[in-house]
C-alpha cells in the first residue's frame, strides 16, 4: 500500500471519493442497445420506466418485457435468438405503463405478464392492473381492476400465505377509498381485491417473500415522506398486521423519509436474506441519501447496514444477481441522472464500481439483474433514455461483464484509484497493482 500511495503523489492521481470509504473504479464492461425503438421507422421520444424479465410467452427461453410511460403507451416483448433480437408490440394502451411483472399469478401454471398503469394521457382509460396471456401465438387481456388512481409498483409472490400467487399493487395516496396498497388474488376464476395498508402516502416500493427468516411471506412496502419509509405487512390470520422498520435505527430521524424500489435478497451472500432499498431522509440538520439493507435478527429487531452513503443524490431502481459471474451477489443501483453503480461485498467492506457512466448519454429509469439472452449468464439490464439532438431516443441497454484474460487480476478483487483512461493504480492480496484495463502486473 506504500508503494501504491508514493506512486500516486507521484503522478499526482484525481482520486474521486464517495462516502463510507470506497472508491469508484471503473470495471471492463461491454454494453448492448437492445432497442432503441425505431425498429419500426417511428421516432420514439419516450421512456422506459419499467422492465420485467422471464419466460413470457411459455416458450421456454427468457424475454424482456418493457413499457413506455408516455407516446404511444406501448408494451413490448425482446427475445434474443442466434445473435438477433426480435421486437413484438404486444398491446398500444392508453396511459402510462410504470409498472411490469412476469409470473403465474393466476395459479393456472402458465406465466402471465402483469401491468400497471397511471392515467397520464387525455383518455381516462388508465389507472389500471391488466394481465396478457400467450395463448395460441395471440396476446389475451384481462382488466384486473380500473381505480381512482395512479399504479406505482407492482410485486408478484404468495403474499396472503394461503397457497396461491397474487398481484401486490402500490398507489398514490389520491385514493378514494384510503387505501394505497392492495393485493388481488384469482379465486374460482374471478378476481378479488384484498385492502393491505391505508398509511396516507404514495407508495415508493413493493416487495413480496420472506424477509425476516421467520415461516411466511411478508410484504415489505417503501412510502414516499413518510416518517416510517419501510415497513411490512403479514397475513398469517385473514388479517394484514403492519411493523415499522426503517424508523428504529434513525434515532435523530424528524422529517420524512423517501424510499425508493426496493427488493428481498441475499445482498451479503451469507446465506439469509435482507431488504435493500435506497433511502433519503432528513436528521433534523441535513438530507442523508444511501442504499441500506435490513436484516431481522429476532422478532421485531432490524439491523440496518449502509451499503453506500454519503451521496448527493437518492439512490433508486435497484438491482441485485451474481452479474460478475463467480457465485457471488452484487448490487446495483442508479445514481444521479445517467450513473448506475455496482457494489460488492468482500466481508469487510462495500466497494462500489461505477459501471454506466454519463459519456454515454444514459438516463437510467429502471434496472434489472437476469439472464436476458438465456446464455446462462447474469446481465444488468436497464431501461432509459438516450440523449441526442434533436430529439431524445429511448432505449434499453443491456450491461455484461467481460472476464478479464488468463493470468489478469479481476477489478472486484482489488482496491483502486484511476489515474487516467483505462489505468488504475490497485491493492489487494497482499500485492500492488498496475492496472490496464484489467491487465494487472504486480509493482
């Protein structure tokens, strides 16, 4: 570490530092434009703000299922196939769509794809939950529910813990009814509204399965200004039983809280399963934006760990999957307007790695951690906008990492500083580093 430290007075290196300690080191990675929604000679000035991976069509391979929040309002389907993504339009809606999920939740064995929309056009045909069904090479629709109000998010799993897959749905606190987070469940071929949560704020984030290691599902909710951020809700006895969580780790915590979209995974790789989510909220002297986890260690007591802090801007669109490829989980997150960041874990600390990076004219709404393209590797995938003049292209973009050659030493293992284009000073196992692209000789 001497060595490494005399060369960079030396140099006279930029370091840029991000809070808790870790640096922003930039890994090789490759990136692919899925779409950029010309496919079909029309110019699309529109955003992607939500992206759902699976098998869709009930072929067997995985497909990206995207929707436009603005234009036309469309829902489309990609799958790769001998090097050539096939583009199908499958429904022109009428509102925004800002919400997609993929999965059985009418417990028919076959995956559906699920949406929800928020009336931001001039027709008032929005405000829903619908569902398409493959059937036959055509698409089936069914209206789930038409509300009095915007969809935030949506999350698919057995959240009533009777057996059987549902539709967790978030909303705006504009609700005729109070309620802003329900559930409906396909019950003798009809479908049934089940009122979760009537906490008088907008819902930020949804997420269904089991999160505090104790029999049964929960939902866990993120709600936008809210003095509690994140709580969670469990059914176990025909009634939805709510917990704050995020307030009991903030001892100085006076003013509202935001929580952006938030999931349940492994994020540590020690085997259990926390809540990650990204947080801003107000001490009672200054804005605090991270990306936390919580994690239940008996009943009723969460432990929270800041994986990034210190940030200047909140921290959303959320994902996490073994994207590197070696076993291990990693998270991403979207950072200020075009950033998107990775963070691992090596036991002692998280390392952050920037990944998508504003040269390319990125705005990234939505991300995604899953094997798009069914090669059996992990891909970041992330829904946005490019920027170009005159008008904006949105897009979809697909991030891989590219292993580094025989003998190199991998960036994730190493503790680094840039010192200019594709060169790093590094640290780790005992050595120091030099480092082109991820061709590192010993110094």
């Amino acid at each position: 570490m001497r060595k490494l430290i005399f060369a960079l007075a030396i140099l006279g290196a930029i370091m840029l530092k991000v809070g808790g300690g870790a640096w922003w080191i930039a890994d090789n990675w490759g990136y692919t434009n899925i779409t950029n929604g010309s496919n079909d000679g029309k110019n699309y000035g529109y955003s992607v703000p939500a992206i759902a991976i699976g098998d869709a069509d009930n072929d067997g391979l995985n497909e990206t299922v995207i929707g436009y929040k603005n234009g036309t309002y469309e829902l489309r389907m990609y799958e790769y196939s001998s090097g050539t993504w096939t583009e199908t339009n499958i429904t022109d809606e009428t509102s925004g769509i800002y919400a997609v999920a993929i999965g059985d939740v009418n417990n028919d064995s076959k995956n559906e794809i699920v949406i929800g929309m928020q009336n931001d056009s001039l027709s008032l045909d929005g405000n829903s939950i619908r569902i398409y069904e493959n059937k036959s090479g055509g698409w089936i629709e069914t209206n789930i529910s038409t509300i009095s109000r915007d969809v935030t998010v949506i999350a698919l799993g057995y959240a009533s813990n009777k057996g059987i897959n549902g539709i967790m749905a978030g909303f705006t606190n504009t609700s005729s009814d109070g309620y802003n987070v329900k559930f409906y469940d396909n019950v003798s071929g009809g479908w049934r509204e089940n009122n979760v949560s009537n906490n008088p704020y907008s819902v930020a984030g949804v997420a269904v399965g089991n999160g505090d290691s104790v029999a049964g599902n929960e939902t866990y909710v993120g709600f936008v200004n809210s003095p509690n951020g994140l709580k969670m809700y469990k059914n176990t006895t025909g009634k939805w039983v709510e917990t704050n969580i995020s307030k009991i780790d903030i001892t100085n915590q006076t003013w509202p809280t935001t929580t952006s979209n938030l999931l349940i995974k492994d994020v540590d790789n020690n085997g259990k399963q926390e809540i990650v989510m990204g947080m801003s909220y107000n001490d009672g002297y200054t804005v605090i934006n991270q990306v936390k986890n919580y994690y239940n260690i008996v009943s009723s007591v969460w432990i929270a760990t800041v994986m990034a802090g210190g940030l200047t801007y909140m921290p959303s669109s959320i994902g996490v999957g073994d994207y590197y490829g070696n076993g291990r989980n990693a998270t991403v997150y979207k950072y200020s307007t075009f950033n998107i960041i990775g963070i691992t874990n090596s036991s002692t600390f998280w390392q952050q790695t920037l990944i998508g990076v504003d040269s390319s004219g990125v705005m990234a709404n939505a991300l995604q951690v899953a094997d798009i393209n069914d090669d059996g590797k992990k891909e970041i995938i992330m829904g946005g906008s490019l920027y170009s003049q005159p008008y904006n292209v949105y897009s979809v973009l697909e991030y891989h990492y590219i292993t580094p050659a025989t003998g190199g030493v991998a960036a994730t293992d190493l503790f680094c500083v840039a010192l200019g284009k594709n060169k790093r000073f590094c640290s780790g196992n005992g050595n120091d580093y030099l480092c082109i692209k991820d061709n590192c000789v010993v110094i």
